[in-house]
C-alpha cells in the first residue's frame, strides 16, 4: 500500500472524513443529508476507532464515503483510526482513498500517524494461499491524506513500519521455510542499508565453547548460527554499542521433553525475540539512526532426534558456568547465555537488552496486555518502561532477588536451566542473570504474550504482531541517539 501525501484532495473512488471526538457537526456543509442522518442513527460521534460507511453522488458519480473516528485525535488515536480504515476498505474494492480531517487542527506529524496506522494494518502474508477468493484480495492501492508538513515524520515513522512488517514476516514463516541458516540468508539485504553482518557456524560457536546453545540444536538436522548485525550511525563516534540480543528458536519441539501436539504449530514463533531484533535493527538503518547499535541473534530448531540433549545433562556454557539441564523445554536461556556472553567479549557494552518469547508463565501473569520486564538497573528499566507508553508496546516490571536466584541452584552443576513450579517467569531472568558482567545495565523481556495474536488488535490483523520493533527504535531515540 502506497501512503501519499498532498496539500488538497485528489480524485479518488473514496473519500474518508476523519471525525474527532464529538466533532461530528464539522462535517463540510455539502456532506449529504443522507450520510449524516444515517451517521448519526447508526450512534457514529466520533469515537476512537469508530467508522461509519455509506454512498454519496458527487457530480454524478457514485463514491463510496467512510467516516472514522480520531477521539482525541493523539498519536496513538490517529494510528488507530488509520488502521481502521484499513480494516474497512482493504479488500472492499476500493483502490484509492483520500483522508480528510474534519474541523483541522491536526499536525502534519499526527496526519503522518495516521498514515503508520494504515500502513501496518494492510500488511498480510498471502504468499501459500494458491485460491484465494477474488473478494478476498487486497484491492486498496493508495491512501493518500491530505495534509501539509508530514514528511520528515513520515520518513521515520514509514522506516519503523518497514522494520515491524520485516520482523512480522520472519514471525509467520513456517519453520521449514524459516530455521537458522535462512533466517541469516533473509537478513542479508541489511547490508544494502550500511549493517555490518557476522556469522558464527557451528564449527565457531564449538570453538568458542558455546555448550549451552549448541545443546540445543544438537537435535536438529539444520545448524545452528549465531548473526550480528552492527548500525553504526555516528561515524565511529560512539565507542561503545547498545545491544539487543533475540532468541532464535526457529522451531520448538521441546525436544526429549516434548510439548503437546495440540497447539505445537504455533511454535514457529519461538523466534519472535530474534525477529523484532532484526526488524529493530531494519528500522534504524532504513531511517539513518544516530546511534551505535548491535542486534544478535541466537538461532537455533530444538528437536527430539536420537542425538537431542538429554534430561539430567550437563552443558558448559561459553562464560565457563555449567548447567544441568533439568528439562529441554527451557532450551531459550541456554541460547541466550551463550550469546550475551559472546556479546559482551565482543562489543564491551554497557547496555543490553535481550527479548524472547521465554516462558508460558509471563502468559499467566500478564496475558496479551504487558511483556515482561526484568532488569538489574532502576534506571534502565524506567527508560524502557517509558519508551513502551509511547510506542504503545507496554511492559510491566517484575522482581529479581537472591530468593529466586536459589531456585535455580544445582546440587551437581553451578545451576540448572529451570527452578521448581512457581515464578516460572523470575527464575527464569533469574538465569539469564547470571551471565551478565558485572557493571553492565540489562533487562529482559519476556514476550511470550505479545508476538502472535489470535484476534485482530489496534494496528495488526491476528497472526503476527511484530512487537518489541517500536519499543527498541523508540528506546534509541529516547537515550542514545545522538
């Protein structure tokens, strides 16, 4: 979908008014009486999110007109009445739809918010449906809104939006389409936007005694692969990177400690930490971020072969810890603790944020609403906190202590990867913890709740969501841009 825009209203076969809250009686003089009588007894005031539809003859032609409601007319307000006017005429036939705000006073830079709501709820996969239905096929072209001074906010908000749809690709590919070695080959073209890639195989993640992410994969027939990829916005002027790391789990079995059948398909996006990395780091690149910022993602399919990781093994991690590993279904600590180690031998950061679809129990704590957030630095985790408010990808803190933490105390290892039944979710970050230098800022992000969606949401249809791309990019713009 192309989202245009222009100083006055263009011809199109649709006109789109959008309506403040009780802001219904601006409508233009010569809007038909027909269309506000019928607004108004269907109950459209304006609210947000709201949208009336009707038909209207203009110079005696018929054209289709949709009023949408922008509430308070935010940010966050306009998004969503752009993602409804998407979700009202994307497959309805129409091919062309002018917006108009009725009553004015909207900003160049929210009629740009508009247009990102529209943009992110027409993406779809449609690439595996040979017999799509003709009604069924997207037909809405171009959007085009008519305001004035969007453009440099455009250019960001647009850059954000390709790096969500990226990440919500990866997300929904099927996994025999999508394991570690083609997930490297998809973020290839990264280096087209000036992103530095690096690639570990197996032969160098097992030189460097990467024990507890290979354990992992040991089970499957595709390898395992460990991706960075390096924006560096300032010219070398920063010496020291920001960091996100993804967990990659292109396919989760369990493995020996096998999940149920029912519902195993939807573990596709085990990689949902590793896709809104690679998608963040798309989104800075695509808008010339002037920031320092490294994505890495461990990649790996946890699979139940004859040669999978056992219950009761014992890993020794790149950093020297061991671990006992209790059950294979706790496989995405072990690839993160390897590859935070490698981080921070690489890059010295002073600042990482890891995100992963971890545990079923941030599920029962926070359902769909919050990922969760852990952290060891106050600071960091208010920072990432607020960037969530305002990028409308919320997280809640949890705690950490020295209580949790024994939890997950080994009588044979230096710790085992899952502590007893309750806060599944603690020990868990917990674990992670253990593998963060002194010194360094990190958090956690539990985002089991918030990469796939079984209905459609504020700005997505159901399928995926591409969560976590605004939080970090709004992150950078927040604290290291410079």
């Amino acid at each position: 979908m192309d989202i245009q825009f222009s100083p006055a209203r263009p011809e199109t076969d649709t006109l789109v008014f959008a309506v403040p809250k009780n802001g219904f009686d601006a409508l233009p003089v010569n809007a038909s009486a027909t269309l506000v009588a019928g607004a108004a007894a269907a109950r459209f005031t304006g609210d947000v999110g709201a949208s009336f539809e009707s038909f209207v003859d203009e110079g005696g032609r018929t054209v289709r007109v949709l009023l949408i409601g922008t509430g308070a007319a935010s940010a966050s307000d306009l998004e969503r009445a752009g993602a409804t006017l998407t979700a009202r005429l994307l497959t309805s036939g129409a091919t062309h739809a002018s917006v108009e705000f009725v009553g004015g006073g909207v900003s160049g830079d929210l009629a740009a918010h508009l247009g990102m709501g529209a943009l992110l709820r027409g993406w779809r996969i449609d690439t595996y449906r040979t017999r799509l239905p003709e009604k069924a096929k997207p037909t809405l072209k171009t959007v085009t809104i008519v305001a004035t001074g969007a453009e440099a906010a455009w250019a960001k908000l647009s850059a954000v939006a390709g790096g969500v749809a990226f990440t919500r690709e990866l997300v929904s590919e099927p996994a025999n389409i999508l394991y570690p070695e083609s997930f490297v080959e998809r973020c290839q073209h990264l280096a087209d936007l000036g992103v530095k890639i690096t690639v570990l195989d197996r032969a160098a993640m097992e030189a460097l005694g990467m024990g507890a992410l290979l354990g992992v994969a040991q089970g499957s027939v595709r390898e395992a692969r460990l991706l960075a990829m390096e924006w560096d916005g300032t010219d070398g002027a920063t010496d020291k990177p920001v960091v996100f790391v993804g967990k990659g789990v292109t396919f989760d079995t369990g493995g020996i400690s096998i999940k149920p059948a029912a519902g195993m398909e939807d573990m596709k996006w085990d990689m949902g930490g590793a896709g809104a990395v690679a998608g963040a780091i798309k989104a800075l690149a695509s808008r010339k971020a002037k920031a320092r910022v490294v994505g890495i993602c461990g990649l790996v399919e946890n699979m139940p072969d004859a040669n999978a990781q056992r219950p009761g093994d014992i890993v020794t991690s790149m950093s020297g810890q061991t671990i006992e590993v209790i059950n294979t279904d706790a496989e995405g600590r072990l690839v993160l603790c390897d590859v935070i180690t490698w981080a921070q031998k690489t890059y010295a950061p002073e600042v990482i944020v890891d995100l992963a679809t971890l545990t079923g129990a941030i599920l029962v704590s926070l359902g769909d609403q919050h990922a969760g957030l852990f952290s060891n630095d106050d600071g960091l985790s208010g920072d990432l906190t607020a960037a969530g408010t305002t990028a409308g990808e919320p997280l809640w803190r949890f705690p950490l202590s020295d209580a949790y933490n024994k939890m997950i105390d080994s009588p044979i290892a230096d710790m085992k990867n899952i502590g007893g039944r309750y806060a599944g979710s603690i020990t868990a970050a917990q674990f992670i913890k253990r593998f963060v230098d002194d010194g360094v800022k990190w958090a956690h992000l539990d985002i089991a709740g918030m990469v796939w969606a079984d209905k459609p949401g504020a700005t997505w249809e159901k399928g995926a969501t591409g969560f976590g791309v605004r939080l970090l990019d709004q992150f950078v713009t927040d604290k290291f841009e410079r």
